[in-house]
C-alpha cells in the first residue's frame, strides 16, 4: 500500500487572520499525505467520511490583536 507525506517549510510571510479568529497566524510548514485509498489518506473525518489526502498547516501566532488595545 502506498502511503506519501511531503512537507514544505515555509520561509516567506503568509499569514491566516479575520475569519473569527482574534490572533494573527504565521504558516510555517504544510505537509500533505496521501494513500491509494480514502481510508489511510487522510487522519480525520468530515461528516464520516475519510479522503485519500489530507493538508496540515503548521502556524505561530503572528500578532496578537489583544496586546494593543
């Protein structure tokens, strides 16, 4: 059974905010794994269902908004 996992690590300035979230986030690395089959590519489920590839972000908080109030 083939099982990839490729992981980027990321140098530049890409940040997540707004959304609901209260803090700024820096990505920091992505890292993608994937199977042959739906049910070992990815780790968690949606609604039940598993999927043959799965992206995680890896992030610090970048800014938090809090601090400058």
């Amino acid at each position: 059974m083939l099982f990839v996992v490729v992981e980027l690590l990321l140098s530049g300035d890409y940040k997540v905010r707004d959304g609901g979230l209260v803090d700024e986030f820096k990505a920091v690395r992505l890292e993608f794994h994937w199977a042959e089959t739906s049910k070992l590519g990815s780790e968690h489920y949606i609604n039940d269902t598993a999927f043959p590839l799965e992206v995680r972000m890896t992030s610090t908080i970048a800014f938090n908004r809090n601090d400058f109030h």
